[in-house]
C-alpha cells in the first residue's frame, strides 16, 4: 500500500483481493451500466465473438476500483490501530492503457495486483507523482484486466 512518496519502492507488487463474477452480478451490472447483448443475454453471448456470457469490462475495472478502495482502507485502519499516522492520499490525474486481453466469464475468479512502477518529483513540495499498473488475472492465470494511473502522494514532513 501507498505510504508516504518517499517510502515509495518501485517495482513493489501488492495483493488487493479476489472477487468471483456470478451470472447474476454480469447481468444485474450490465443492465444497468453496460447493456450490450453478450453483457445480459446467454444466448445472445454465446453467438457474439466472446462465445459465451461475459462480463462488462467495466464491470472487472469497478470492482478493481473497490478493492483498491477497500485495501487502502484497511491498511489505514492497520497503520491507525498501531498508533501510526495515515498520509494523506492526493488526486488521481488520469488512467491509460486499459485492456481486457480475455473475457471475465460467470464462475471466473479474478484476483487484483497494483505494482508501483515509477514515481517523480513534482513542483509541489507537498506531493510527489506515483505511477501504477493494476492488473487482474483469473484462476487459470489469465491477465483479464490491466490499466496504468497515476496518484499524488503525500511527502514526509510537507
């Protein structure tokens, strides 16, 4: 997890949780955010180019977005429990390079990384640039999602 930008280790890889994707959560998502026909119909998906019923990609990205979401949480609660300050966690300028190299299909597993590829000073002295990959892969080791982003992070003493 994210501490402060200077405690940063690039090329440090962290577990942010599994989740399985059911019938009903593919459908129940796709209704209401991503209706393409191979996103809510079996038959409709099985005769689309994935073969099968398949998760939004949307879908696999939200969830990676709660897990990150609820890591940071528990690692916060973890470092506040041990007396520990929590810095502060600053904006996200953007995301690139999302992917869904393979579909997410009903039964599908997909456990999330995010690996710290880069970070960069900033003209602010309060805040440094950290550059990230997150990344999905299901249980027969599949990448199923990746994406790049970027998040300020806090500095020591600033």
């Amino acid at each position: 997890m994210i501490v402060y930008f200077e405690d940063i280790v690039i090329g440090e890889k962290s577990l942010l949780g599994s989740h399985l994707f059911t019938r009903e959560e593919i459908i129940a998502f796709a209704t209401q955010w991503d209706p393409q026909p191979f996103h809510v119909d079996e038959q409709a998906g099985r005769a689309s180019i994935f073969g099968s019923l398949c998760a939004s990609g949307w879908n696999t990205g939200a969830v990676a977005m709660r897990l990150i979401v609820d890591a940071r949480k528990a690692f916060e609660d973890e470092r506040r429990a041990r007396g520990e300050t929590t810095p502060p966690l600053g904006m996200s300028p953007g995301m690139r390079n999302m992917r869904w190299p393979v579909p997410t299909r009903p039964g599908d597993e997909l456990t999330y990384f995010s690996e710290l590829l880069d970070k960069r000073e900033t003209k602010r002295a309060e805040w440094g640039l950290v550059h990230l990959r997150t990344t999905g892969v299901n249980q027969r080791n599949e990448l199923a999602i990746s994406f790049e982003s970027w998040v300020f992070v806090a500095r020591r003493g600033a």
